[in-house]
C-alpha cells in the first residue's frame, strides 16, 4: 500500500468518525427537548390538577335591610305604620320603588287594610332636586286609576305620600303617574296635578306629632 493511499484512508475514517458524532450530538438534543419535565417534589405523575372551588352562592340572609314603616289604613280611616324589614339602599329612587312594591303587597297585619290593587306594577321612581318624587305606576288591565269614595282615595294617595317622605330623606312631596301619564285625580274626587305633601290629619291620631 502506498503512502498516499494509506492517508486516504485514515482522513475518511476520521471523517466517518466526526459523522457519528454529529449524529450522535443531534439525537440527544432531541431527546433532551423531548423529555417530560420533572414534577416538582412531592407530586405524583398521575394526579390530575383540581378544579377551583366554585364561588359560594349568595346568602340571602346577608342581603342589608332596614326597618321602614308603612302606612296603611286602619280603624277611624286613619293611616297606621307597619314596622317592615325592607332591602337597603343609599339611592332614594331605588328605596322609593322598593316602598312602593311592598305597599302593593299589602299589610300583614289583620287590623290593616290594603291601598292597591295586587296587580300592579311600580315602573319606576324619579326623585327631583326640589324633593319631588314621581311615581309611575302600571296597570296591563286599567287604562286610568279606577273611580272610589273619596275618603278611600285619599287614605289611598296619603298611604304612598306618608310612606314616601318618612322613610326617604330625599323626598317631600310625591306626584303620581299611571301608566307613564299624570292623571287629574287619582280616584275622582283629590287634584292630583301638583305635588302632594303629607297630610298629618290622616295619620293616627296616637301618632300624630304635637301641634
């Protein structure tokens, strides 16, 4: 074997011998890239990751109230209050529409009478800067309030308008809506086309103020 040749060989065994490396190298990069990652400490490879706790439903219990009093008619067609736990709020508008909705349900208490039809709805209350509170109120059956004596609408108007300016700050005096329009009398007999303050000679006579 000549020398040239004997060169020959032993530069592509070295080159041969650098291939394998290479390939060598390359496949275990890839296995290294390919490996599952080591669970932390203490972990077992098959739990299986928890759902968050769902949120706790709300406790209705825990919903704020405060006493209000509602005024309903009783004995000697006098306006009586009836001590009620009712939602809290800070807005007046909002207070106001929850009053009202509670004077639809009517009282508890057997002596008392109530002042609204169960079928209506309070769509919603507007409280003025002047103190004026507008309420509007919904009948799908009625198209106007419908016609009473006149001691019965006035215990009914009055009920709302004691109701109103005792238990909400924000209010004065109280105007009524039914079915979105201002009426001319809320029963045939009172004008309701100006704001109606409360009138102290409808309320009991027990719980009147002193003169």
């Amino acid at each position: 074997m000549s020398r040239r040749t004997a060169l020959a060989l032993v530069g592509g065994a070295a080159a041969l011998i650098v291939v394998a490396l290479l390939v060598l190298a390359e496949s275990g990069e890839e296995t290294e890239s390919t490996a599952s990652p080591e669970l932390p400490a203490g972990e077992d490879a098959g739990d299986t990751p928890t759902d968050p706790e769902p949120e706790e439903l709300i406790d209705e219990e825990s919903i704020e109230t405060v006493e209000a009093s509602l005024y309903f008619p009783g004995e000697h067609n006098e306006l009586y209050p009836e001590l009620r736990d009712v939602a809290a709020s800070d807005d007046g508008r909002e207070m106001a529409a929850t009053l009202v909705q509670e004077l639809i349900s009517g009282p508890t208490e057997e002596s008392l009478t109530p002042i609204l039809e169960p079928g209506l709805t309070i769509t919603g209350v507007l409280i003025s800067a002047e103190g004026v509170a507008y309420v509007d109120l919904r009948s799908d059956t009625l198209l106007a309030p419908p016609v009473t004596g006149s001691t019965q609408e006035a215990l009914t108007i009055y009920s709302v308008v004691q109701t109103l300016v005792h238990n909400v700050p924000e209010i004065e005096s109280v105007v009524f809506l039914w079915n979105g329009r201002q009426r001319q009398t809320f029963g045939g007999h009172i004008d309701t086309t100006h704001p109606l303050a409360p009138d102290p000679d409808l309320v009991a006579t027990a719980l009147r103020p002193p003169a």
